[in-house]
C-alpha cells in the first residue's frame, strides 16, 4: 500500500473510532442526564403517555393522573392542592418538577431499577405501562391542622413520629397550587410559574425543609442538653442569672424578655428553662464553650449537609471561631445560629425518644401498579443525641415550660405536654419569627412537632413563641393524638 492510501486508511479509522466514540458517549454515558432534561420533549411526550404513579396521604391520592384527550394523553391533577404542595411539589411539562414529584420520579414513572420485572411483564403482556404509587407517611388531619394554624401567615410546621421517624405533617405557608403549573399549555405553565416565583413569601420554596432561621429561645434545648451530657449540671443546679448580662470585652448587653427579671442572681436550671432566662443560657453557654455546644447541636443533626426525607434538608449550622461574646449570643438561638423547622423538629423528637434520633422520612410504602409492595422504609437510627437519663431531665423540664413557664398557650386538658417556646430577632426594623417547639404526651411520646410563624405572622411585634406558635403545635398535638 502506498504512503497516500496509508494516510487515508489511518484517517478514515481514526475518524470511524471518533464516530463510535462519540455514538456510544451520547447513547450509554449521557442517556440518563439526556432521558431526565426537561427540555427533552420526547420524554415528556414519553412520561405523559403513561399513568403516572399517584402520591397517597392516608389512603387518598394528593396527586394523580386523569386521562385526558390531547398528545399528552395524561393530565397531573393535585384535589388539595395548596394543602400538601409541601409533600407534593409539582410536575410541569414546561417547568420541571420539585419535591416528592422530583425525587421519587423514577418511582412514580415505573423507570425505577425496582420495578424492572414488573415493566418486562408489561411488555410481555401487552398491558400498559403505569407508575408505582408512593404512600407518605403524612397522616392528614395533623396536616390539615398545621395548615390551618398557620391561616395565611407566612411560616412551617413539622410534625414527626419520635419513634419511627415518620414525618405526620410539614406544611409551608405560603404555599400555592400545583395545578395552574400542571396545565399541558407551557405558555400558561411558564408565566404561571413567573408569577409564582414574583410572590410574596417564595411560595415554591419549602419553608420547612429549605429555609433555616435563627431558633432563638428553642435552641435553648440544646445550650441545656450539652450542660447535662457535661456531668457538671442537673436540672437544679444553679446557674448564674442577672437582669442584665455584660458581654465580655464589649459594651454590648443581653437582657431578658421585656427587661424582667429571672427571679434572683442565680437560678435553677430548671428554672431558667421554664421562664427563658436569656442571661442564665448566655452565661452557661460562656462557660460550657463553643466546642461542647457545637458537639450536642451535631448530635441532633446540625451540619449534616446528606439529609434527605428523601428531599435534601438545608443544612442547620452552629457558628466556629466565637469569641466568649458571640458564644453567649449563640447559646441562646441568636447571632449566626441556623435551624430549618425540620431540625428543631428532630431535637424535640430526639429527646422525647429518650434521647434517640430516629432519621426523618416522608415516604412509607412505594407500591407497583397492581399493588405489591415494591419497598418500603424501615426506621433507621440517626444518632443517640443525648443519654437516656438528660432526655427524662429536658423532659420534666419541658413540661415545666407548658404547665407553668413560657408555654402555657400548648396545654391539653388529660395530657402531658413538653415544649420550648422561642422568639428570635431578625434583622433590625422586622418583627421577630415565633417559634414553639413541643412533643406529646409526655411520658409516652405518640408526635413531636415544631413550628415557625414567620416574622410574628398576624401578631406582629406583639408576637411570642408562646402567643404566636404554640397554639398551632397544640392543635396538631390534638389532631394525631384523636387519630
């Protein structure tokens, strides 16, 4: 062969090895980014030709699909839709899809690994392909409960099963509805979602699970919780508590609510709990030092950036690098501490499952289209946040907070309930968010729940964990107790 013909040989291969190359990285490598973009209208076309998969709340879909006469072929329906779009998200042909309708999608399609047997005997039998349907874990009257609790205040509320884990309620406020994205009209869809994304509260968001805020008084949970795990402190020992509390190296003070008094130069740490002695947990915080609080806040699922219900969690931070003035500010909620109303939720549950955290999830059963169970969630242990002796200590002295201290507006007649009220300053000129953090009944847990309204919601100024918050984690107490 001579050298033209050589040099043409050696082109053409290295030519035909660039095609497969190519041909095989798009085919094998990028099918599955390619299969999941939503720009990809042959998926789309593909998803909508089949049923998908219903999402179900205590038996009832909260979301499934209707046919429909269009290129479509399947329409996605949401019947209370504001209500759970928290859970549901939203699945849109010209916008995507968020939450459960997200991160459970190869599931509720039938694209799911699990389900391969069950799409080869659909071939195999001519039947049409149909999604698995994903049961939550959301008991509805509890949902019904927080949402309305919240009545249009901006806000979150989660409710969680201590033992298992289970989440029974997370609502986010304002919420908005998954139909008006679910429209088969992607001009409609898009300026749809334009709207949504302009208004007020960032209703697409998640405030439960994707906002974190300052928890103010409830991190308090966590200021005591690290001073009993010392060995140091019992729920009566004194703790120093001044009306008004120097911080060092500064001329800055921290006082308590309304200016009042703890009661005396020294209280109990039981005490300080019950009235939320802002002086006493700074001083304590001081003297336990940043590295113990850090430690008990990571026990409880601060700086966890995995978590996933099976929705990602924001990360809950407590600050490094203190100094003893920062550090009084951070050991009672304030300064640059982060908690999402799901974190606060599972340091309530923590403690009430006797010192156990359980890890939080919203989805129970995925069942295929003739009903065989395909999985199923198994509770799995998060951490041991606290010994089995400072759970029962927090918790007496979380039931001091409810019958007699800060919490009083969360009592139910017959049942014991434990709790932390909280209310943290936001950014000068704002009012403060409400917080209320609880679990019921007290000395056999069946629900711990955590809830945030926003900026004091209706109250304003006026607002307080314990006026603003806790009525609404009262009422969702009730609601899973009578189910």
């Amino acid at each position: 062969m001579n050298t033209p013909l050589r040099r043409l040989a050696t082109i053409t291969l290295v030519m035909f090895v660039a095609l497969m190359a190519s041909a095989t990285w798009v085919q094998f490598f990028q099918a599955e980014s390619l299969n999941t973009d939503p720009r990809n209208v042959r998926t789309l076309y593909r998803e909508h030709g089949n049923a998908r998969g219903p999402i179900v709340a205590g038996g009832e879909a909260i979301a499934s699909s209707v046919p429909v006469d269009d290129p479509f072929g399947y329409q996605r329906v949401y019947p209370q839709g504001d209500l759970y779009s928290a859970v549901t998200g939203f699945y849109s042909i010209a916008n995507g899809r968020s939450e459960l309708e997200k991160y459970e999608n190869d599931q509720l399609t039938g694209r799911s690994d699990q389900l391969f047997f069950t799409r080869i005997r659909d071939l195999l039998t001519g039947k049409r392909p149909e999604g698995a349907a994903v049961e939550t874990t959301i008991l509805p009257a509890a949902q019904q409960a927080a949402f309305a609790g919240l009545a249009g205040q901006g806000g979150a509320v989660v409710a969680i099963e201590p033992s298992s884990g289970r989440i029974l309620a997370m609502v986010s406020t304002p919420g908005f509805d998954p139909n008006v994205l679910a429209v088969h009209s992607t001009s409609e869809a898009a300026a749809q979602y334009r709207a949504l994304l302009q208004a007020p509260g960032n209703p697409l968001r998640s405030h439960a699970i994707q906002e974190r805020y300052a928890p103010g008084s409830t991190f308090k949970l966590v200021t005591a919780a690290a001073a009993l795990e010392s060995g140091s402190y019992t729920a009566d020992t004194a703790v120093p508590s001044p009306t008004t509390l120097t911080l060092p190296q500064t001329s800055a003070t921290i006082g308590n609510f309304g200016g009042s008094s703890c009661g005396g130069e020294q209280v109990s740490l039981a005490e300080a709990l019950r009235i939320s002695c802002n002086t006493a947990f700074a001083s304590l915080g001081m003297t336990l030092g940043e590295d113990a609080l850090r430690e008990q806040a990571e026990r409880f699922g601060f700086h966890d950036p995995e978590l996933t219900v099976p929705m990602p969690v924001v990360e809950s931070v407590f600050p490094s690098g203190l100094d003893p003035a920062q550090l009084a500010q951070s050991a009672i909620g304030q300064r640059d501490v982060q908690a999402s109303p799901m974190e606060m939720a599972m340091v309530a549950s923590a403690i009430a499952n006797g010192g156990r955290l359980m890890t939080p999830f919203l989805v129970d059963t995925v069942r295929a289209a003739d009903l065989t169970v395909v999985s199923k969630t198994e509770p799995q242990v998060f951490s041991d946040a606290v010994s089995a002796s400072t759970a029962s200590a927090l918790t007496q002295m979380m039931v001091g907070v409810v019958d007699s201290g800060t919490g009083k507006a969360a009592r139910i007649n017959g049942v014991r309930v434990a709790g932390k009220t909280g209310t943290a300053q936001t950014v000068e000129g704002q009012p403060p968010h409400a917080w209320f953090t609880a679990f019921a009944p007290a000395d056999a847990p069946r629900v711990a729940v955590a809830v945030i309204v926003e900026n004091g919601g209706s109250m304003g100024n006026e607002a307080t964990g314990g006026a603003a918050a806790a009525p609404i984690a009262r009422a969702v107490i009730e609601a899973v107790l009578a189910s």
